[in-house]
C-alpha cells in the first residue's frame, strides 16, 4: 500500500470503529471493547509506518495527495480532501495514536463497570478519527470539520457524568467558550483562503514563504487574530481557558486524551501549521507571546493553590500549552512541535497515574490525601510513573520536559537576543521571562503535588485514614473526582493490569522523549533544539529553587500547621484569588453573563408588556364585540325573529330605494 | 272595486299579525297572530285571482290549501304547545331559552333534546319536572 | 293613506262606489277585531276577538264574489280552528281575566318592526296596485267555478293536501298522547 492509503486509513479505521461501536453497544456487549481498541491500535501502528516512510522532513520532503471532495461555486476555490504529510503532522499524528491506544487500553479498566462504556469508546474513536484528520488534514474546512468533531466529542465526553449538575454545566461551558472562540476562527479561515486563493494549507504557507513570489497577504494581523481567537478557544489560552478546569468533570482517562495531550494541543498544532500567515504580522506575534505569558504565569499560580488534583493538572496543562504559544510567538515551531509531543506524553501519563491515585485515595483533593498515609504502597505503578511525569513536568533533566522546555526557552532566548527578521524582539523577552518564572511555578507546584499527594505523613493520618477511607463518596472540590469515585470500585482497589502496562507505556517516553532533541531538528529539518547552556542552567536552577522553597514550605507547613499545604505561606495574599483561578469565571460573569441578563429581562419585559400590550389590545376589541354578539344570544325565538324580520324590512326598503 | 282596499287592508292585516307574534307571551296566542297573518294572505290571494279573473282560479284553490294547512298547522302547533306545556308547566315563549349563551365552563348537561326530560332553564328552573296538567 | 295622492286613476278613491263603501267597514271592523286579538290582556278575549276579524274576512271573501272560500273560511276558522285554539288555552290553564303579563318585553320592538313592515308593504302596495280595478260583474268564486277548477286541474295537489292532513292528525294524536313513564 501506499503511504496514502496508509495515510487515509490512519483517521479512517478509528471513525469506522466509532461507528461499529455506537451500532452495536447495546446489541453485541462483547464487541465494544474489540471495537474500541482495536481500531485505535491499528491506527497508531499505521500512523508510526507512515512515520517510518515519511521519513521527516518539510517543505519539499511532505508528501501531498488531494482529491476535490466538493465544489464550492468558486472554481478557484475547491474544497479538497487533501493530506499533508510533513515531518510534524506524521509525528503528532504518532503521538495521538499513541496516546488514544493508551487511553482505550486504560478506558477498558478505568470505566469497566460504566453502563455507558460503549458510547464513551466510540465517542473517544470518533475524537481520535477527527484530531487526526486534523493532524493530517491541509486542507482548511477539512481541518475545521475535525476541529468541531472533536468539540462535539470533548462536550459529550466532559459530560458523560451528566447525572451531575457539576458535568452538566462544564460539558455547556466547554462548549460554548470554544464556539466562542471558533466563530472568530472560521472567518479568519475564510478571510485568509479569500485572499490567498485557495484552502490548502500547504500552497498557503508556500506562498507567504517563497523568496520567489511577492504574494503578501492584505490584511495578515486581522486574519491572525481572528485565528488566534480559535486557538485559544481550543488550546485554552488566556482568556478564553477558563473551561479547562471545569472540564476535569470529564472521566480521567478522557482529560488524559483530550484535555491534556490532544484537542487542547490542536489549536497550538494550528497555528504551527499556520506559522508563515503569524509571522507576516508582528502584532500578532506579540498578542501571540503576551496571550502565552499570561497564561503560563496566571495558570501556574493557579495551579499552584488549586486542591483537586485533576484541576491542578489541567491548570498545569493550560501553562505548558501557553509555552507551546510562546515557542510559536516566537517563530520557532520545531521547539513548539517538540515540546507538544513530550508535554503530550508526560501530561497524558501524569491524568492517568492521576486516575489511579483518586481511585485508591476515593478522593480527588490533595488536602484529604495528605491526610491519607500508604497511599503509595496502594498504587506504587501510579506512584512510580507519576513521579516521573512530575519530574518531566517540572522540567528536571534528564527528563523529556527539560529538552522539549529548553528547546522553548533557547528559541525565546534566541528571539530576544539575536533579532531575526519577522520576529518581534518583544515577544522574545516576554516568553523568555514569563518563561523562566513559569519554570519556577511549575517545579513548586508538581513538587507540592507529589508531597501532598504521596509523602502523606501528617501527625493525624492514623486517625483520620480510616474515616476517609470509610467515606468513598466524600465530597470534593467542583474538579468532580466525585462520580468517577462512585462509578469505581471501591477505594483501594488496585488498578487492573492493563491500566498499569498503560502507565509504564507512557512513562517510557516521559523518560526518554527528551534525548531524541538532536534527531528530532534533523526529523525537522529546523534549527537546532539542543539545550543552550545559559537557559538550561537558569531554569534548571530556577526549578530546583521552586522545588526547594515548596519543600521547605511544606515542613513547616506539616511542622507547624493542622495543614499540610505549603501554598498559603508561599503566595501570601495571592493564594485566594489564584484559588479561584483569580476570579476570572466571577470577572466574564459579571462583564458578559450580567449584562445578556439583564439584556433578557430588558427584552422579556418588553415583550410582555409593550409588545403583548398591543397583541392584548388588539384581542381586547374581539373580545367585547365577542361579548355583544353573546348577549345577542337570548335563546328567545321572539327575540331572533324581530331581528329576522326587521333585517328582511331592512333589505326590503334597501331594494326599493335602490329600485327608486 | 279597486284593488287597493283589499291589498292594503292585506297588508294591515298581515302587519297586526306579526305585531302579535312578536310581542305576545303565550303560544296561543301566538298562533291566534300567526293564524291573522295566514288570514292577510289569503286575502290577497282571493283579491288577486278575482281581479285576474285566473283560468285556473289558482288563488282561490290555493287559498283553500292554506286553509287546509292552516288546520293542520294549528293541530300540530297545539299538540306541541301541550307538550311544551306538560314538561314545562309553562306556555310562555321567552320562558322556552335553552338556546341561550351561557358562560363557557358552565355545565352542558345534554339531556338529549328528543324525548322528555326537562332542562331547567335559568327561568324555569323551579318547574316541577315532568308536571302533568288535564 | 291619502286618497288625494292617487287620483290618476280613471275611478277615484273619492268616489267610492257601495261595495266599496261596505268593504272599507267591514275591513275596518276586521282590523280592528285583529288589533284587539293581539292586543287584549285577556287570553280568552283575543281568541274571540280573533273570530271578528277572521269572521270579518269571510264577509270580505263574499263581497269579493268568492262565496265558497267564504263560507270554508266561516266552517274552518271560525268553526274549528277557534275552537281548537280555545281548547289549547283551557288546557294549557290559561288565566280567565286579565293577565298583564300577556305581552312580552319585546313589545317596542314588535311594535316598530311591525309599523315598519305595514309602512313599507302599503306603500309597496298602494304604488303598484292604485290605478287596478276589480270588476265584480261575474262571481268569480261560486261553489260551481271554484268545484270545476279545483277537480280538473287542482287534482293531485288536493289528494296530496289529504295526505298532509292525514299526517298532521296523526302526528298531532303522536305528539298530545301521554307516554307511559319509562322508567
């Protein structure tokens, strides 16, 4: 076969296990699991063949197929099934098949006791067929097909609790904040096919890049906002991110594929693509790095006070997708692409390891875990490979982070610098700052998430152990590990041998990824991502101050307090609105929400009482000639044969006086 | 002779009979007026046919079938004032109001109108059911 | 109505001939027995006043040389129909004396419907009819004529009127006969 046919069975078999799966769920149990992982394993090992005969490489090396899927009135303007095979798009398409494979493997465990297992597989198939046709696609509405297909799926999935109103609301609220973002979004796609001339990506790109041809784009910063109004929709940037926490309500597996290492990493994986239309505008790259900053150093603070595991995970996610923006603002999409797969593994792992852990801790709060001592000899998979995703996240050589991190931060550093042309010496600084600060926060708070969550040792967990263990439906925080615990077996429970394989799977390249920098600027054809001395050395330093100054807060904390959190001594009066994710959700309700309210009361008011004032004004007349013509009803005979009769006098006279 | 006395005095006559139907209470004597009204127009059948001096003399033989139907007519209408009479205890037309409008959500309790059960009307609600006079 | 508007016929109103003269009494005696009949509070009294004036039509018949309807008029109306009606009133217990609530509230109305009607009829009437003349020479309602017209070409429509009569008895018998109680 070839590479594209390989290539178009890649999205193909997991959208046609998606929909052998929804037909037969209720009908043939037995084929739900079948139908969910095997497709999905067979895509990943095509996804890697085709990988292996892409062989790396862009521009030239990418290999191009396209067949006109529909005409659009526009004979110039087609809208083709086309597929761009490039260095970056057969690796990330890797990397989602790596980890939708893990997460179906786990799901099987994770979710064997759901009665709605078989929608849930087939809704992850489904998403994995779209990130992929993204991933794969060149073509513009093609790739916003799978953009929204896999909005859809992330709202069923995040709201596959739907008996809780915490689901409920976050499945609305992830939708809706990404639609926010797309409607933007599709104009841009539009703006820039209209004055580009065509959809494809590829001839796109190749255009705005050629030394050859003049082709500039008219509007370049309109368009890239607007697509930039999509992306961070998708990705969760600052500041349309704040769905992501909220989406924890999600089973864990499923923040693992798609809150964490895929969908949210699409948007970042657009604007990759993307990166000549970025470039040809400055302004853009500076909104792009100060969007990127912000969002990395706000998360990382709200990461740092949040007590839902998952929640500081998903916070922790939005902060690395913001590096992902800060490489991109800066130009560098090697870094960005290398940083996307490394942070999709390790992330990946880290939800997963963090499935384990709420399943045997029957809680998702860091505070109750604390209290909670033996949880590592529960789950010592989850323990091992956690540790690991952590030290990856926090950037600890020689970890995957710390290459794919640095790689970010040498290209920042180059950025601010060694001024290219076409990259702002600004965006440089700013990501290289917000950059190495978010280094820093990011090491405190997976340091105080391993304390909290592992070292839990506290002075009362003799006595409190048991009453938390006795209490599997404990109420936590609005994350919602609260329905996962329920539709779990018991707390405690070890996890079943394919969610542990899945774990040590994972951990692998969390481990590993990272030395592959020198093949991977080759695989790229891009400059090179080794780490640079002065940015390894000051974020790794950096790191090691975080990581010290939380262990540091969290003896005393454990020393002196009835808390075992070390957040509070650390931000001082920043803990409470990093909390609240510095009440962000509380500013857009007051900003958007209040005023469309009281735009609807307005409206309802005036509908009901001008607008219905003139419709029961106008019913009000009826209605007293209705009322006449009632009291004309007597039911005397006498009565209706004088009017009879003084009607027919009446027409009598008429005819006369006409005859006259 | 001419043919004006018997037309308008017709007329006249025909105009009193409807005053009568119109303003009287008791069905007798609105069929007394009915009878003035079919009376006014015999009149004016027999004028005419003598004034046309008609081959046929239609007026004058339609004027005996009015008579004939006339008969019949008051039989009929008295058996059923009688009727009217016997369920209702009542021979006064504006008391007869089943027809009336009432206020939707009223009951309607339908009886059927066939046979004899009364239906009290606002009026005649005191009636006693199915009183038997003679 | 004046007769000084309808003087272009070649016979004046103002000079009435006898027939004429005892036809306006005896219609005004008519009239007036008709007025009474719809008028008087005294049931009883309105069907007797009702035999003045259909009595009064009679007279009116023979003086238009139709004796045979007269004298039907006199055995069915006067003979029977009254009758009837008197019966109708007794067993409908009607009041003997004066009843005041004879007449409905629907007086007024009757009343301008009536007065309208009779005004648009006789002007209707008097317009079309001022300038004919009934010539009265040759009986035109002997028991011989009305008997010849009625067996040659009124046949079928009197054996159908016997049919009518028929069912009227027998439906007026139906109707007045006291059913059993049912139930």
């Amino acid at each position: 076969m070839s590479t594209t046919t390989l290539a178009v069975l890649v999205p193909l078999l997991p959208f046609l296990g998606a929909c052998a799966g929804l037909a037969a769920g209720r009908r043939a149990p037995g084929f739900v699991r079948p139908l969910a992982v095997l497709p999905t394993v067979a895509a990943f090992a095509l996804a890697v063949l085709v990988a292996v005969r892409q062989g790396g490489g862009v521009g030239p090396d990418a290999i191009n197929a396209a067949t006109e899927l529909t005409p659009t009135g526009n004979a110039l303007l087609p809208i083709d099934l086309a597929f761009h095979l490039d260095g970056f798009a057969v690796l990330v398409a890797v990397l989602v098949g790596l980890v939708a494979t893990c997460v179906q493997l786990y799901s099987t465990g994770y979710l064997r006791d759901d009665r709605r297992y078989p929608s849930y597989a087939a809704l992850v198939s489904l998403f994995t067929a779209a990130m992929l046709l993204v991933v794969y696609s060149d073509d513009l509405i093609v790739l916003l097909v799978g953009w929204e297909v896999m909005g859809i799926c992330s709202y069923f999935l995040v709201g596959h609790y739907w008996e809780t109103a915490a689901a409920r609301s976050a499945s609305l609220k992830a939708f809706l904040v990404t639609k926010l973002g797309d409607v933007p979004f599709l104009i841009g796609i539009l703006a820039l096919a209209s004055e580009a001339g065509t959809f494809r990506i590829s001839t796109i790109t190749t255009r705005l890049t050629s030394q050859l041809s003049d082709f500039e784009l008219s509007h370049p910063t309109v368009i890239a906002l607007l697509l930039l109004a999509g992306v961070a929709g998708k990705s969760a940037q600052f500041p349309l991110h704040s769905w992501l926490p909220d989406a924890m309500a999600g089973p864990t597996p499923v923040s693992a594929l798609i809150h964490a290492a895929t969908m949210v990493a699409a948007g970042v994986y657009v604007v990759a693509r993307l990166l000549p239309v970025f470039t040809a505008s400055a302004a853009a790259l500076v909104v792009l790095a100060v969007m990127a900053a912000l969002t990395m150093v706000g998360s990382a603070l709200a990461a740092l006070a949040q007590d839902d595991v998952k929640r500081v995970l998903a916070y922790s996610t939005i902060g690395q997708l913001g590096y992902l923006a800060g490489a991109l603002a800066v130009g560098n999409r090697s870094a960005a692409t290398f940083h996307l797969l490394s942070h999709g593994a390790f992330k990946a792992l880290l939800f997963l390891a963090a499935g384990v852990l709420i399943a045997a801790a029957g809680t998702g709060s860091l505070t109750a875990m604390a209290r909670t001592s033996g949880l590592r000899g529960r789950a010592p998979d989850a323990f091992w490979t956690m540790t690991i995703g952590l030290l990856a996240l926090a950037a600890i050589p020689p970890f995957s982070g710390f290459f794919s991190k640095e790689a970010v931060l040498a290209a920042a550093e180059h950025a601010a610098l060694d001024p290219v042309a076409g990259i702002p010496v600004a965006a440089g600084w700013i990501v290289l700052v917000a950059g190495l600060a978010t280094a820093l926060l990011t090491a405190a708070y997976a340091t105080r998430l391993w304390l909290l969550a592992w070292a839990g040792r506290s002075p009362a967990a003799a006595t409190v152990a048991p009453t938390e263990l006795d209490v599997p439906d404990t109420p936590v925080t609005a994350g919602g590990a609260g329905p996962e615990a329920r539709a779990q077996t018991h707390p405690g429970t070890a996890a079943t041998t394919p969610m542990n394989a899945v774990l040590w799977l994972l951990a692998v390249p969390s481990l590993a990824f990272g030395l592959l920098y020198g093949w991977l600027a080759d695989w790229f054809a891009g400059p090179s991502l080794a780490p640079t001395l002065t940015t390894s050395v000051l974020g790794t330093g950096l790191a090691l101050i975080g990581a010290l100054v939380t262990y540091a807060a969290w003896r005393q904390a454990t020393a002196v307090g009835r808390t075992p959190d070390p957040t509070p001594a650390l931000l001082g009066p920043l803990h409470q609105p990093a909390r609240a994710g510095f009440h962000l959700d509380a500013a857009y309700d007051r900003m958007f929400v209040a005023p469309v309210r009281g735009g609807a009361r307005l409206v309802d008011f005036l509908d009901r009482e001008v607008v219905d004032a003139y419709v029961r004004g106008a019913a009000t007349l009826p209605g007293w000639l209705g009322t006449l013509a009632r009291r004309a009803q007597t039911g005397n005979a006498q009565t209706y044969l004088s009017v009879l009769l003084a009607g027919a006098v009446v027409l009598a006279v008429a005819v006369l006086a006409a005859g006259a | 002779m001419h043919l004006a006395y018997p037309a308008v005095l017709a007329a006249l006559l025909f105009s009193v009979g409807l005053y009568g139907v119109l303003a009287r209470r008791n069905v007798v004597l609105v069929l007394i007026s009915v009878e003035l009204m079919l009376n006014a127009v015999n009149l004016n059948l027999v004028a005419f046919d003598v004034w046309l001096r008609d081959e046929l003399h239609a007026g004058q033989s339609l004027t005996l079938f009015t008579i004939a139907v006339a008969a019949a007519e008051i039989g009929i209408g008295l058996a059923i004032v009688l009727l009217v009479y016997r369920n209702r205890g009542s021979s006064n037309l504006d008391e007869l109001r089943d027809l009336v409008e009432r206020d939707p959500g009223d009951d309607n309790s339908d009886g059927d109108a066939g046979d004899n059960t009364s239906r009290p009307t606002a009026s005649a609600a005191a009636a006693p059911k199915g009183e038997v006079t003679a | 109505m004046s007769g000084l508007v309808l003087l272009g016929a070649e016979r004046g109103f103002l000079s009435p001939t006898g027939v004429e003269i005892t036809f306006l009494l005896v219609g005004l005696v008519t009239l007036g027995g008709a007025v009474l009949a719809v008028t008087s509070r005294q049931l009883v009294h309105a069907a007797l006043w009702l035999v003045v004036a259909l009595g009064g039509i009679a007279v009116l018949y023979l003086l238009l040389t139709a004796e045979f309807i007269a004298w039907v008029q006199v055995l069915i109306y006067v003979g029977s129909v009254v009758v009837l009606l008197l019966f109708g009133l007794m067993l409908t217990k009607a009041p003997i004396g004066p009843s005041p609530d004879a007449d409905s509230g629907n007086r007024w109305v009757a009343l301008a419907v009536a007065l309208a009607t009779a005004a648009t009829l006789v002007t209707v009437v008097v317009d079309a009819f001022r300038t004919a003349w009934i010539e009265l020479d040759v009986p035109q309602g002997t028991t011989e004529i009305v008997g010849r017209s009625l067996f040659r070409h009124w046949v079928l429509p009197f054996e159908a009127l016997s049919l009518l009569l028929l069912a009227a008895l027998v439906g007026a018998i139906v109707l007045s006969r006291r059913k059993k109680e049912r139930r």
